[in-house]
C-alpha cells in the first residue's frame, strides 16, 4: 500500500520521534517516562502509533521501527543519566508480540545498551498480554536472558487480554499496568471498580508494582490511590511531549 511504502521511506530517512509521557509514585514524584514513538509523515503531519502499529506490525516494519524506538530511548536513557535531576529516571518502551519474538531480539536490546550507555535497570521493556498465548516456556526464556541483561517488565494493558495467572507468577515481571479502559470509569462503573482493584491486589499479592495509565481526574486518582495503587500515568500528571521537562531541566 501507499501507507506501507511511505513507512519505508520514513524509516530509511529517518521520519519518527519519540514523546515522553511523565510517570509518578505515590507521593507526586516522576519515577520516569513511557516512550512514546509518532510519525512525522511528509504529507499527512504526525501519525499516532495507533494508526501505523498495526500496518508495521502486518508487513513485518515493526521489527527496524522498533529497534530505532529502542536505540532513541536508550539514547535519552544516557542523556538522562548524565544529570543529577534526571538521573534516577527510568524509560518505559513498548515492544510488539512481533519484535519480542523476533530470533534477535535479545542481541538487539544487547547491543542498544552497549552502544548508547544506558543503564538496563533503567530501561523497562513493555510488553502486553497477548504475548503470552503462544509458547510461553519460549518467552519465559527470553525474558529471562534478558533480565540477566538487568532490563525490567512490565505488563501493558493488564487485564483486557487472556493471560493465565498460573503463567503470570511464573514470568520475571516487575509492573502491571492497569489498562486505561478501566481507569476511565472506575467512579462510576461498579465492574471496573472490581477489576481495578482485583488487578491492584493481584499485584501486591505477587510483590509486583501495580501502575494505572489514563489518569485523567483527582477522583480517580485518590480512588485509585486509596486502594493502594501507586503509581500512575495519565494526562492529570502529563500529556506524552517531545521534550522531558522536569524541575527546570529541558532534557531532549
Ligand atoms: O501514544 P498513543 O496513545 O497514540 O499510542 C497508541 C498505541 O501505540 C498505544 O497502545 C501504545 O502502546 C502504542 N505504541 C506507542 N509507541 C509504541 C512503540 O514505540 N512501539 C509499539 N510497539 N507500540 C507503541
Ligand atoms: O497502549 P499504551 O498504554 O502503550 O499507550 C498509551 C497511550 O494512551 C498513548 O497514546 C497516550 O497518548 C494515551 N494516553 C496517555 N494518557 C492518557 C489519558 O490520561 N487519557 C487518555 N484518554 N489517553 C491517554
Ligand atoms: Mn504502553
Ligand atoms: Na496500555
């Protein structure tokens, strides 16, 4: 298609950009970021991952697209671990079931690190649930290789998949996060309520850290605050921007 070749040639010269969307802990502080990779599309202006993802992802362009991803965010990474006020924060990137399963992969987040500097406790890959319906002794394995490698996990969009508790205390995580989806009603809608809260405790049963994503009001977060959750992410605390501004420090 059209939008395919497009993608090439903006891979091939170089037409993406990654947005930092602020994480905080419980009492207000930024912990670090998500990654958040756009499209600066020649023509049509900035493409949301949403509407390119699954294109890359189709013709098999989320395995570079999301190499590049890793190299730019271990390069901020570095950046950040070059000043005091920044250094302490972690990066947050979203890696496709296609690229996780890619037979390089662990090479791949290997040689990033090498070759930027970045501290791999700082980095945490984020992975989501649909990762964990095929041959999960195999992504057990990698994930584990790349533990070793110090590199944290933490699930995305916990709780729409499928994935099977029984697997989930078997898998070298460090978060959950609670899908946005959930977030969004839990004043007003009984069920969410439950969900939000079931994943929280689940979380701390495990010994996991336990995130909720599209915080958008106070009620929601001192509700989610409340019941135990913390740490959060949403547009209450910080749209996804190019730059990391944090205590006066503009950090590209
Ligand atoms: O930033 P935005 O809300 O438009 O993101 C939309 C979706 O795109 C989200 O589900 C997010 O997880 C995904 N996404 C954003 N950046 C990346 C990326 O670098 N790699 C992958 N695989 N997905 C991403
Ligand atoms: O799927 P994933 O969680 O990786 O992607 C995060 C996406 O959610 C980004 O595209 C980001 O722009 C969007 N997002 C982040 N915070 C909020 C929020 O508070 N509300 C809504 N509606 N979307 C958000
Ligand atoms: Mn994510
Ligand atoms: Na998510």
């Amino acid at each position: 298609s059209a939008l395919e070749s497009d993608l090439r040639r903006s891979l091939r010269e170089g037409g993406f950009a990654l947005h930092y969307q602020p994480q905080l802990d419980r009492d207000g502080n930024p912990t670090g970021a998500e990654a958040l990779v756009r499209w600066l599309h020649p023509e049509k202006g900035m493409i949301s991952p949403a509407d390119f993802i699954p294109l890359a992802e189709r013709t098999g362009l989320i395995v570079p697209l999301g190499n590049w991803v890793l190299e730019a965010a271990c390069r901020q990474l570095a950046a950040w671990q070059q000043d005091a006020h920044t250094a302490s924060l972690s990066l947050a990137v979203n890696v496709s079931v296609r690229q996780f399963r890619h037979p390089d992969f662990v090479e791949e987040v290997e040689g990033v690190i090498r070759r930027t500097g970045a501290n791999p406790a700082r980095l945490k890959l984020e992975l989501t649930e649909s990762l964990l319906l095929d041959d999960v002794e195999e992504i057990i394995s990698k994930m584990t290789r790349l533990r070793q490698l110090g590199v944290c996990f933490s699930l995305d969009d916990f709780g729409t998949g499928y994935s099977s508790l029984a697997y989930l205390k078997r898998l070298p995580i460090d978060q959950l996060k609670i899908d946005r989806s959930f977030v969004r009603d839990v004043l007003t809608d009984p069920n969410d309520a439950v969900i939000a809260r079931t994943i929280i405790a689940l979380g701390h049963s495990l010994g996991l850290n336990v995130l909720a994503e599209g915080v958008e009001t106070e009620a929601q977060h001192r509700f989610l605050l409340e019941h135990g959750c913390h740490h959060f992410q949403g547009f209450l605390f910080g749209r996804p921007r190019p730059v990391w501004r944090e205590a006066g420090v503009v950090v590209v």
